[in-house]
C-alpha cells in the first residue's frame, strides 16, 4: 500500500441457488484465500449470498431472513481481516426490494449501495422484483443484524475512503449500471472515486465476453480508476442461461488480469492509486468534483499501510510496445508522424534540399530514412537529400563505411568533410592542447560539425534535419550549440530504445537486401558520440558506459514524465523490472545520474528546434515539458539518499 499500491481481488465464489448456508460458506472461504493474498478490497459478483437466478424466491421470507443470517457470519468472519469485502444480496427496506451491494469492513457493515438500473428486456426480468432507488442516500436501521440503533448509510451517492490511504476512494456500479450512457460509476469518479467496483452477474453469449472486457476497459480509461469487475459464474441456474465468471481488473484502461472463463475462482493484482491521481492531475479537462456535495464519503481506516507486493508487468522498455504486430503497427504509425511532419516543414521552408549528417549511428541513420521517407511524399528525388559524413579524431572505418553505403543504397547526396584540420587549427586558435582529451576537446568536433552542416545548408537552399533523440536531450548528452542544434528535429520525442525499433522495422520490412544488413550492422554498433580516437581501429567511446544504460535511463524517464512518480517509487519499480538484470545498487547509481543530469541540462531542451510529438512523453518546451533552467535538485536527491540498496 505504499507509495499507492493496494492489492485488490474479484472473486467468483462456488454457488448453490437459494443455499444462502452454503453460499455463505463459500464467500468466507474465498474471504480468508484473498486475505493471504494480501488483497485489501474483495469484490463478490451481484447476488451471490443467494444467486442471481433465484426468481420468485426473491419474494420468499425464507431466503430474505437468511440473507441476514449469511450477512452476520461474513461480517464475523470478516472482524479479523484488514480487507474490505464487497457482497450482492437482495434486501428488504423501505417498504421495497433492492439488489445491493454491502461493504463490509472489520465486522462492520459500512455502506449499501442499491442496483440504479434494472434490466427487464430479453432475458432479464429484475424489475418483477426489485426496486429502483432514488438518486441520493440517507440512513436507514437492519435490526435483522442485531445493529439496532445503528444507523447504516444506503443510497446510490456512496463512495468509501480510506483516511490513512486517501488515494483509495471506491464507488459501486452494479452490473447494468456499466451498460448505460452514463454509468453511475461516471458520478462517482466525478465525486473523487479512484476506484470502482462492479458486482456483476452478466450471463455468457458468443462474443459477449469481448464486449465485456473492451466496456470495462473503456469506462475505466475515461474515468481514469482501476476497475474491479467480479461476475457471477458456474452454480447460477442454468434453465435459460450460462454463467461464466468473467472477471476483469482493469487501471485506467488497461487489462492487468482476466480470468479463465467458465471456471469459478479468483483473480488478484494491485492498482497503482498513485498513477491514477498522477493522470487526473495533468489532465486539466478531468472533471471537477462538483458533485462532491451530493454524495456521503463513509471513510474508514485500514489497520496498517504496509508494502504492498508487485505481481504485474512492468515492461523494461516502456516505450516500445511488448506486442510485435502492435509494436510493428506503432513503428509505421511513428515513422509517418516524423515524416509527415518533415514533409510539412519542408514544404513550407520552400527547401531544395535536406541536409542530414550521418555517422553510421543509430540516430542519423533513423534521421537519413525519415528524410527519404518524406522526400518520396514529396514527390522529390533523393539526389536531393544531402547525406554528409564528417569523419575527424574518433570515426572507425565500421560506421564510416555504413554511412556511405546507406546514403548509396537510399539514392541520397554523399558529401564527405573531413573536419580534422578545421578542429586542430580551432585548438590552436583557442589555445587548447590537442593531447588534452576533455570536454573541449570533444565539443569542438560536435561544433564543427553543426557548423558544416549549417553552412551547407545555407549553400543549398536547405535546412538541416537534426538527429539527437530524446534520450539524449533529458540526460544532456548532446553539445550545446552543436549536435543540440538544427532547423527542425525529427528524432526529438523518440527515445533511445525506440529509435532501435524504428530502424529494426524498417530493416525487416525493406526490400532491399543490402540495406537490411546495412541497417542490421547499425542495430549491432555500440552507441558512441565517436569523439575520441578508436583504439585499435574499435570504438573507444560507449555512451552507456559513461553515462548509463539507455534502458534503464528511458525507464526512468517514462515514470518521471508519464506520471510524475517520486524517486523511492520509480526505484522500487526498476528494481522489480530489472530483477537479474541489475543489482539494485547499479540502478541507484544510474538513477542518481538521471536525476543530477535531468535536472542540471535543462538550459539545452529550453531552447530546442521544433520537432515532432510521437508519443504520450515529449521534452519540448513548447508543449509538455516546462521547468526552469536553474530548478533545484535537492528535494529529489534527498530522497534518494534515503534509499538503502
């Protein structure tokens, strides 16, 4: 439950209809199985103290009395347990049936929340025997529970808090509550709930379970809460229908887990409350909570706020889809967007040319093939791309000879220009001893090389199309003024690990034989600025080596800007990711640095050229990214030091 993590479970119990004893029972087993699993929210499908497929037994005196007995042993059982649980169960008040919900916590019933909308078409027929409430709540007394005096919230306008986890806010959709316009759940999230829970008992058709998880997905996406949808299942009667248990938990659109259909159990994972309230944050269109005067917040206190245990997936590189037909899909849709946006600035700048320096890295090279990419939506020749290389101190015949081969291979310009006695004559100029091999010594080259490109451009009638990704740009690892700067950057909001995906697509899907084991050596070259002297013909210089691994530093980069996560969390999440990858102290060593350089290079992504958005994480001061060139980073380091690896 730190850092906003609760681990919460949906349950389809085993079930015998009208056997409140026996289903009973079975409620506490599963109560006691989800309570080892650490879940802190239990969630029980609609009606399951009697079942759903009672008919007119909901009219029976017998089976309402029981429903008491049943609701007194869950609330017993349930005294022990730091665990909010959740039941369906038919209830008598107000001169009216309900289909409700109970939320039950510590022995104690907290809150009912009634069923808004009956379905009485096809083969559902709840309005024979249930109620319709009114919107809003009041207070009402069960004697039936031996609570007399004891006044218990009811009503449609519940949401229930926990006050040492104010993070945790849920509100109740009952099953075809979800199937409307506008699902109570909508008012809810609106009034401050985090969460919504679903007691469901949604019968099983062809198709029927598609439908299902992609309403629940959708409704949790605009509502941005995680979802807990827990269906009726096997042990329903089966005179004119099929139960499956479909369960779904589900976090601002995305499926953490499902279970097995037509089998009854449960299914566990954790909701990131934080992440939830991260994205409501940013979203200045969420709405307001202007229906907060509407509703009752029964609050309650869980008995402690230990760590909760991570069971989901976080992906290494969360910026490349896991999925190969959706990551394949997402590189097409990428390399369109960055050449499209070229195609537009190119057009508009009436430039005859495009000037690309290209090293045989991975950056230029994605650079190089956007560029023809836009140039054939264009219409134009690729003699007109001007591919310049600019071998000086550092470059190896391995990537020298990759640059000059992709630019033939692609029909572009090659214009070679060898810098080294521009930059020895600069070092003399200066007054720098060429042995000295500091940050001098490896800017001027990056300078001289902006320069070139620069100068060629304005010879061309051209603009020079950068190549520095955002990777680069959050860890400041590219020379002010030089590599930092072009006329329009294409690779500006993709990051590292992406830009190999972009070139390993378009690898696959060339072709071109040649140019795929052109692009496939690229893929196979260490990433290297290339500005110190090789040794023994071999790159000396590795980025990752000096700076760390890219990722691990997209990885932090994801969570930092995605979700504004605090450093304590987003260790604890790289640590769980990179299990056997990397020790623990490794990656609190590396994420020292991406906090010191993050905060500390800001001054060079304050003036960035224009370039276009990719994805949901972008570095332009123009649009998502705004922080001062001189904001502190002590408050962050300070964290860090607090970590003990």
């Amino acid at each position: 439950m730190r850092q906003g993590f609760i681990k919460v479970a949906a349950v389809t119990p085993d079930l015998q209809v009208g056997d409140v004893p026996f289903n009973t029972e079975k409620i506490i087993e599963q109560m006691k199985r989800a309570e080892t699993e650490k879940a802190k929210l239990a969630v029980f499908p609609e009606l399951c103290l009697t079942g759903y497929t009672c008919g007119d037994l909901f009219l029976q005196d017998s089976l309402l009395q029981g429903v008491f007995t049943g609701l007194k042993d869950i609330m017993q059982a349930s005294a022990s347990m730091d665990m909010m649980v959740l039941v369906g169960f038919p209830l008598y008040a107000r001169n009216s049936l309900y289909n409700v919900a109970g939320v039950i916590f510590r022995g104690k019933l907290l809150g009912i929340v009634p069923k808004q909308y009956l379905p009485n078409y096809s083969e559902f027929y709840e309005a024979r025997h249930f109620s319709q409430p009114e919107v809003g709540y009041e207070y009402i007394n069960l004697s039936s529970l031996g609570a007399a005096g004891e006044a218990i919230p009811f009503g449609t306008n519940l949401t229930f808090q926990a006050r040492n986890l104010p993070a945790f806010r849920l509100g109740i959709d009952i099953c075809e509550d979800l199937w409307m316009p506008i699902p109570p759940s909508s008012h809810h999230a609106t009034a401050g709930a985090t969460v919504i829970a679903n007691l469901s008992a949604s019968d099983e058709t062809t198709g029927k379970d598609l439908y299902r998880r992609e309403l629940v997905q959708n409704q949790s996406a605009r509502l941005v809460c995680g979802y807990i949808y827990a269906d009726a299942g096997e042990g329903e009667s089966s005179t004119d229908l099929v139960f499956a248990g479909h369960n779904l938990i589900v976090e601002n659109g995305s499926l953490l887990v499902q279970s097995e259909r037509f089998q009854n159990g449960m299914i566990v994972s954790e909701l990131d409350l934080g992440r939830l309230i991260s994205e409501r944050r940013r979203m200045s269109t969420y709405p307001t909570v202007g229906r907060v005067e509407e509703y009752l917040n029964v609050s309650f206190s869980f008995s402690e706020i230990e760590e909760t245990s991570l069971t989901r997936q976080y992906p290494q590189t969360p910026f490349v889809p896991q999925n190969k037909a959706d990551r394949d899909r997402r590189c097409d849709e990428i390399l369109n967007i960055q050449a499209l946006g070229l195609k537009k600035r190119l057009s508009h700048t009436h430039s005859k040319t495009a000037v690309v320096g290209i090293s045989g890295g991975l950056d230029s090279t994605l650079a190089l093939l956007v560029t023809a990419k836009a140039f054939d939506l264009l219409g134009l020749d690729h003699s007109g791309i001007l591919s310049v290389t600019m071998p000086c101190f550092g470059t190896t015949d391995r990537t020298y000879q990759n640059a000059c081969e992709l630019t033939r291979i692609l029909g572009a310009t090659l214009k070679e220009v060898p810098i080294h006695e521009a930059v020895e004559l600069h070092f003399r100029d200066i007054g720098h001893d060429a042995d000295e091999r500091d940050i001098t010594y490896e800017n001027s080259q990056a300078r001289q090389r902006t320069l070139v490109l620069m100068d060629l451009a304005n010879q061309s009638g051209g603009m020079v199309i950068g190549t520095g990704d955002m990777s680069e740009l959050a860890l400041g690892w590219a020379t002010y003024n030089g590599d930092h700067m072009s006329m329009y950057g294409v690779n500006s909001s993709v990051p590292k690990t992406l830009v190999r995906y972009l070139v390993q697509y378009y690898a696959e899907t060339t072709e071109e034989e040649r140019l795929k084991e052109i692009l496939m050596d690229v893929l196979d070259t260490p990433v290297s600025p290339e500005l110190l002297p090789p040794e023994q013909g071999k790159i000396s210089q590795k980025t990752e080596d000096i700076v760390g691994p890219y990722e691990l530093h997209d990885f932090f980069l994801y969570f930092l800007m995605r979700f504004g996560y605090a450093p304590k969390k987003i260790y604890r999440l790289a640590k769980f990711t990179f299990e056997g990858t990397y020790e623990p102290a490794v990656i609190h060593k590396w994420l020292r640095t991406f906090y010191r350089r993050f905060f500390s290079q800001q001054f060079k992504r304050s003036c960035l050229p224009d370039g276009p958005k990719v994805g949901s994480v972008a570095l332009s001061p123009r649009g998502d990214w705004r922080m001062p060139s001189d904001a502190s980073v002590n408050l962050w380091m300070q964290e860090l030091d607090e970590i003990k690896t």
